[in-house]
C-alpha cells in the first residue's frame, strides 16, 4: 500500500467528518505518517486495561485516544472558521505554506 503525504502537522485544529465521533473538533496531538493517521485530543477514544506493573499497584482501565485516519479529518482555517479544502504553494521567499482555498489565506501558524 502507497502511504500519501498528510497536510496536517501536530497542533492543528480540525474536524472529524466520518466516523462515530462525526462533527468533533480536536486539536491534533500526533501524527503518524508512516500510517497516514493522527491523533486527536479526546476523539477516537478507547478503553486499554493494563496489568499491575508492580506488587503494590493494582491493574486498571485506561481511555486514551487511538489514532484516526485523515482522510476521516478535516482541518479547520484559523481565519475564517470553516472546514475546507487545502492547498500548498511557494511564496517568493521560496517557503511552502498552506493555504485555505476557500478565503486563500495562510494555514501556517506566526510563530
């Protein structure tokens, strides 16, 4: 299978639009290229039960986010608040950014 390459980067704030957890929004905590999944803050969310890792401790049920394909995933515009399409280009400077096709402004964050 021919892994693509994911227009989302670790936090990035998008929307889940398949799935159970449809019409979520999280911010984005890991992504997993490899797999062409990520993981969201509180979407996807699974229940593991652990053993006792030492003679005191006692084994429990732990929930933690499990990872979600992004083609279920669609990120958020930060300036005009809408899921939409994403675009990639290079400015003059000969930096790639990601746009938003639908205002045209840049995805990347200030920093």
């Amino acid at each position: 299978m021919r892994q693509g390459r994911t227009y989302l980067k670790k936090d990035d704030q998008v929307e889940v639009i398949a799935g159970k957890d449809k019409g979520r929004v999280g911010k984005v905590l890991r992504v997993l290229h490899d797999k062409d999944k990520a993981v969201v803050e509180r979407i996807n969310m699974i229940k593991r039960h652990t053993k006792p890792q030492e003679m005191n401790q006692q084994g429990q049920i732990v929930e933690k986010e499990a990872p979600i394909h992004v083609s279920n995933l669609q990120l958020i515009c930060p300036e005009c608040t809408k899921t939409g399409r994403i675009g990639k280009k290079v400015l003059d400077d000969n930096t790639k950014v990601r746009y938003c096709k639908s205002c045209g402004e840049s995805i990347e964050s200030k920093a």
